[in-house]
C-alpha cells in the first residue's frame, strides 16, 4: 500500500512518499481503507522533533493520528457487524498518512448518514476539541468573547459555539482572507493580531471592558497581551501554543484581576469525553448549528505541502488528506 513517511526529524521536506506491505488487524483490531487522514498542528511539531507533549515516535514512522473511512477487516474478538461500516478511527499518534490503517475496535466512532467523511473527521476532531473548550469557560449570554486563531480548525468552530450560546464575539486572526472567514462565521467584529495596538480595538470592540472569556490558541506575546485585555473576573481558556511558546499566566496576576485561568493541562482529560462531545458536533451540524470549515484538501503524495500548510499559517479551517 501507499503511505508517506518521515525519514527524520526536521521540515515538512522529510515527509517521503512510499510503500509498506498491507496492514493485518490482530485481536480486537480492524482496518480501515482510509478515505480521509487528519493532520493537527501538534503534528508538525512531532514532526519537527520540537513538541514537548508526546514521545518521539521511532524513525521512520508514518505520521497521522485519525482516519475516515470503510472497515475493511477485523480481527478476533471483533463484531463482524464492523465490516462495510463509515468510521472516523483514532490509530494512536501514528499510522494515518497510508491507504489502509489500523484501529482498536474501541477507538472507531461510526460516521452518521448524510455526513461526510471530510466533514466528520473535523467534527470528530476540532468539533469535539471546541465543545469541551466551550463546556469549560461557558460562554453564554451577555458574555464579549475573544477567539483567537478563529480561521483555524478549532477557532472557527468556537466562533460558531460561543455565537449560538447566545455570546458576541471578537475573532482575532491575521490577515484579510482569514478576517473574512471568521466575518462569515458571524463574529461581532474581527481584529488582525499581526498588527500593533490590536487589543486596544479589541477594547473598544467590548465596549471599553474586555472580553469575558478568551480562548488562546496561540500563546506567546499574543496570548499574553490577550490576558491583559480580559475583563475583570473573566475567563481566560489556554489550548494551543501556535507561536511555539504556552500561556502562562501569574497567578497573583490572575487573583488580582479575579480572572480564572483554564490552563492548557485541561486538554489531558478531555479523552474521556471526545465521543461525547463529538457526537454532540455532529448533531449540531445536522441542525446546521455549526458547520466545520475544510479550507484545503491534499492528495497523500502531497502531504509534505499539507504540512507546510499548517505550520506555516496560511490554511484557514481544517486540512485533510484525501486519499
């Protein structure tokens, strides 16, 4: 079968097209003839040998943590109910960039009729990421909420939440292609991070207090400048460290402010919950209360410049591999 592989740690130049002999699924595992593969920015880091989160894979390894597609196999101890069926399937931290992967039975979350395999593996993955976000800081109505890299996969989706939960949001991005999306999305009003004094007109945006409840997914001085503008006795919700550097906020400077600060280790027990949640994105899209944003697709030989697209910053939504 055709994959893609990392021969090294280093750009996305080290991801090589390639052959491996056919999965086999062992005991209380299937295949899955892969239709979609997922990428996250955490990905490129792993990639780049610079993510402090997770264990070096072996090299070489073929990257790609959550696939869509057909079960077709299973191995013992596997109801043979799986095979033929739409799945969206976890295989870990590796094992995604390949025409056939392989997932413990556990780890497969059927895809619901009407949807597609694009659509559900963004919900799957940025969906259920922004809901448990949601859940935490608990936008609602009344509340000013500052999104930060709202274009991307999981900020658009914020934007969407916090809108139907009744809040006004500012969408923080950088650039106008970007700036526009998170407009469609319904933001309130959109402010260009790249640019000095942003987060005075994210100020004058709230009327002069400050959003309630901010999301960073971008940390460094963006994250922090963002903490300085949230209003008094607000939520500040840190999930993402794009600029390469996590948020972290003094926690006499939080009392101070009476911020509560939801620090990036809440991702660490989200696991539980991601079926929950994402089957809670899937219903909201089929209401049309939410719709994921795939901006770009790449061919699984073209996975080196799907990479370069995440990393760099210029996708806006999800980027998938079709394969």
């Amino acid at each position: 079968m055709r994959v893609v592989h990392a021969m090294r740690f280093g750009g996305p130049e080290v991801l090589v097209p390639g052959e491996m002999p056919d999965p086999v699924a062992g005991p209380g595992q299937v295949v899955v003839e892969v239709a979609v593969a997922g990428m996250t920015f955490v990905e490129t880091q792993i990639r780049r040998g610079a993510d402090r989160w997770h264990e070096r894979p072996r090299l070489p390894y073929v990257p790609g943590g959550l696939v869509a597609g057909l079960v077709s196999a299973v191995g013992a101890q596997v109801d043979p109910a799986w095979l033929g069926r739409r799945v969206v399937a976890s295989t870990g931290e590796t094992g995604g960039f390949a025409e056939r992967a392989v997932a413990m039975v556990g780890d497969l979350f059927p895809v619901p009729d009407g949807l597609g395999l694009p659509e559900a593996t963004a919900l799957y993955s940025d969906g259920s990421t922004a809901q448990g976000l949601a859940e935490h800081a608990t936008p609602g109505p009344g509340d000013w909420v500052l999104v930060e890299a709202a274009a991307g996969g999981v900020g658009s989706m914020l934007v969407q939440l916090a809108r139907a939960a009744g809040a006004q949001v500012v969408g923080a991005a950088r650039g106008s292609r970007k700036l526009d999306l998170v407009r469609n999305l319904g933001a309130d009003a959109v402010v260009d991070y790249s640019e000095p004094g942003w987060t005075t007109r994210v100020r004058e945006a709230t009327g002069g207090a400050g959003p309630d409840v901010v999301f960073d997914g971008v940390g460094g001085e963006i994250g922090r400048a963002a903490f300085d503008v949230t209003a008094r006795c607000g939520r500040f919700s840190v999930h993402g460290a794009a600029s390469g550097e996590v948020t972290v906020i003094d926690p006499v400077k939080a009392r101070h402010k009476g911020v509560t600060v939801i620090g990036i280790e809440q991702l660490f027990g989200f696991a539980p919950h991601l079926r929950r949640w994402a089957a809670r994105m899937m219903s909201q899209a089929a209401e049309g209360v939410v719709r994921p944003i795939i901006g770009q697709t790449f061919p699984l030989e073209r996975a080196a410049e799907a990479h370069a697209a995440v990393e760099d910053r210029t996708a806006v939504g999800k980027t998938l591999l079709l394969i």
